[in-house]
C-alpha cells in the first residue's frame, strides 16, 4: 500500500489531483471554524463547554455532517446539508414530473440541467435553513435552552437587530454556495465525489475530540471497548460492502467489415449494498424535519401534538422514531436502486451488442430476470444499512444517558467513513491500474 501511494505520488497528473482534493479540504476545514459576522465565538464556546449531554441528538447529527461547524454557527455552519436535500427532492420529482423524468434520460446535457436546478434549489432552503438556525440559536433551543447567559447574538451592539441577522443569514447560505463548489471541484478536478470527500472529512474531524471525551468521561476500558465495538464493526460493513453477485454475461461473435468481434465473456457484478450509504444520508436528513416543525408550536405551551412530536419523532431512543429510521432506509435503498439501475436497460443494451446471460433468451426474459436478482440481493443490502444505523440507538438505551449523543462512532458515521474511503481508494486504485502501477489491494 505505501509503495502505491509513493506510485501515486510520482504520477505528475494524479499528485496534483490528490494535492489539489487536500488543499480543498484544507478550504473547507478553514471555513467551518471561522465564525459569521454577528456570533460571539467566546460565547459559543463556553456556550458547548456548559452542556451536559450535548444538544439534541438530530442537530448533533447535521452538526456532525458539518464537522462541528453548525453549533458554532460559522460560515458552513450548514454544511452539504441543503444540497443533499434538494438533490432527495430532485430525485423524488423525477419520478413524479415528465419533464424531469425526460431530462434524466437525455444524457450529460440533461444531467447537467437537472444539475443546475439542484444548484437553485440548494441556494433556497440554505436561505430557510440558515434563518432556522439562526432562530434556534437566537431562542436558546439550538443548545436545549441550557445557555441563556451566554448570548450567542449579542444585542445593543449599536447596530440595527435586522440588519444583524440578515449578513449572518446571506453568510450562511453563501457558505452553503461555496461548499456545494468546493464539492463539484473535488468531483471534476480531483480525486472522489466531492460531497462524498467533504461529509467524510468532518465525520472525521470530529472523532479525534469526541473519542477523547470518552476517554475522560469513562476511562481508558471505556474508551478500549468503544474501539474494540468500532472496528468489529468497520470489519463487518468492510466484508458486506465488498460482497457482489456476479451476473455471467457471454458475448456472440459478430463480422465486421474484416474483423471478429465479440465471443468473450465477463459479468455484471451486483453489490449487496447497491445504493452504498446514500439511503442512510436520505433518512437522516429527513428526520431532522420534524425537530424543525417544532418550532411553529408555541414554545411556552406546548399541546399535545408538540409533545408527541418531540417523544416519538424527536427523541432518538424512541421505539417510533427508531421503527421510522429503520423504515426510511429500506424505502429509500429500495428507491435509489430502482432509479440508478434500471434491468430493462441494460438488457437492452446486452441484446444491441450481442450479449445474453446463459440460460436466459435476450431482451425481455433478461431484463425479468436481473429484476428478480436485483429485487433479492436489495433486501439483505437494506436491512444491513438500516442495523448498522440504528445500532447507537440501542446503544443509548443501553447506556440510559443522553451524554453521549455527540457518539461519532455510530452506524451512520462508520457507514459513511468506511464507503466513502472504499470509493475513493478504489478510484485511485484504477487511475493506477491504468498507468501499469501496483495497486493498493496487492
């Protein structure tokens, strides 16, 4: 592995696509600890030091997406979450609208449409997202009312209260702008997906601080057990990640002109996990809304409907909200696979160029059949994402204690960090494949 880093690293083009995905990281770190105009820093700082048990466990888990930038409410406090977001909605609305569902199947000139919506999309719930947070941080209920006297937007400031909060809410959403950038020149100009890349790199921004609180708060056996738990579990999603089957496919020789073509045979490999951890993403991002539905409710008294809310949608070792994560994940690998891998295509594509899996007659017996092998390795491949993630749930049951709702370590985290590193070093792995070097796997 080290000679294949050193490899890549005297590739004239390759190094300067891995130096190039550093020094945007590098951005992109910079811009998530420096604070908006407006924010008491000091304040945010004693503000996260006097909480207990951490803020709620959904804003711990958009904070951990952003690597620790939203409770500090900086320049990316929001992250990449408002480009995930539009992107679900984008994807949902392609089923639903014609246009859309047209435009997907046009190719790159109808991807990069589809694209520039998302653009557009993005930039408007920053803006909705952004005057939320603001809001919550403003009331006190971004950090569970537990921070009254420290201030986060400090008043009598002599300028105008509006005017304050206005900059903070542009500053953030052209945060969001920037970071959704930064994400496409990783994507087009340097090594991985880019989004993929940046919620990788503040997961791991923060496993450094959060492990060492363990280690403070229980101990070192404490802090041995979590990592033993961490990479039984990295091993585990590792092993399933890799796993595949394989659809034999055989060529027909065909003349053209003077030449043979044709009369070899390869396959179609099938991941269990086919969606990878986008499902996971997709529901966590979700079940952040009702969190934020909370704050049309009268705050000084709240009904029936507030706290059922906030004990069945809201609080993560809820029975209900644990059923609808789980539930959420196996919906969305189910609908991610649908609409990345399409059986009739490909079986189209097999008949125009000759190909036919053994046993199964062309065209439409084809296209049934990798259906029916898609529709059974999905299952497996949901239920494996939709354990692992609610796996801390238990976890926090078991502990009966909200301190650690800051945990890093759990399923989502460790899904994202482990599927984001295989895409990357797989990608690195075939750049070097191409140029006759050794591989990382050797």
């Amino acid at each position: 592995m080290l000679s294949a880093f050193l490899s890549a690293f005297r590739t004239p083009d390759l190094r300067k696509k891995l130096l190039f995905t550093v020094g945007i990281i590098a951005v992109y770190r910079f811009g998530a600890t420096l604070p908006s105009p407006g924010v008491s820093y000091a304040n945010v700082q004693k503000c996260i030091d006097s909480m207990e048990g951490g803020s709620n466990g959904v804003f711990n888990l958009l904070n951990l997406f952003s690597g620790g930038a939203l409770l500090s409410l900086s320049v990316f406090a929001l992250g990449i979450m408002p480009y995930i977001t539009a992107s679900i909605i984008l994807q949902l609305l392609t089923v639903v609208i014609p246009r859309l569902e047209q435009l997907r199947k046009e190719g790159q000139a109808g991807q990069a449409k589809i694209t520039q919506y998302t653009r557009y999309l993005t930039l408007g719930l920053g803006v909705l997202q952004a005057s939320a947070f603001v809001a919550l941080a403003r009331s006190g209920q971004l950090f569970n009312n537990q921070c009254d006297q420290f201030p986060i937007i400090p008043q009598g400031t002599g300028i105008p209260d509006w005017l304050t909060l206005t900059i903070l809410v542009m500053t953030m959403t052209a945060g969001t702008g920037m970071v959704m950038w930064l994400g496409e020149l990783i994507t087009d100009r340097g090594v991985g997906n880019g989004m993929s890349v940046l919620i990788f790199t503040s997961i791991a921004a923060r496993l450094p601080s959060e492990g060492w609180q363990i280690k403070q708060t229980k101990g070192w056996e404490w802090f041995a057990l979590v990592i033993a738990l961490v990479l039984l579990v990295i091993t585990a999603v590792v092993f399933i990640e890799q796993a595949q089957r394989r659809i034999p496919v055989q060529y027909a020789k065909r003349m053209i002109g003077r030449r043979m073509y044709g009369g070899t045979s390869t396959y179609i490999p099938l991941k269990v996990n086919q969606a990878g951890v986008i499902p996971v993403i997709f529901g966590s991002s979700l079940l952040y809304l009702p969190q934020l539905a909370l704050q049309f409710f009268d705050q000084n008294n709240p009904g029936k409907t507030q706290a059922w809310i906030q004990n069945n949608l809201v609080d993560p070792t809820s029975p209900i909200y644990i059923s609808v994560y789980f539930l959420l994940i196996i919906f969305f690998t189910y609908f991610y696979v649908s609409i990345t891998f399409n059986p009739t295509e490909v079986a189209d594509n097999m008949k125009k160029y000759g190909g036919f899996v053994p046993g199964i007659r062309p065209g439409k017996p084809t296209a049934e059949y990798l259906d029916f092998i898609l529709s059974r390795i999905t299952l497996p491949g949901a239920l494996y994402l939709a354990i692992i993630s609610i796996l801390p749930n238990f976890f926090f049951i078991w502990l009966d204690s909200q301190a650690y709702m800051n945990f890093p370590f759990g399923g989502t985290a460790v899904l994202i960090m482990v599927g984001v590193g295989l895409e990357t070093v797989k990608q690195i792995e075939s750049q070097l494949m191409q140029r006759n070097y050794e591989g990382f796997l050797r």
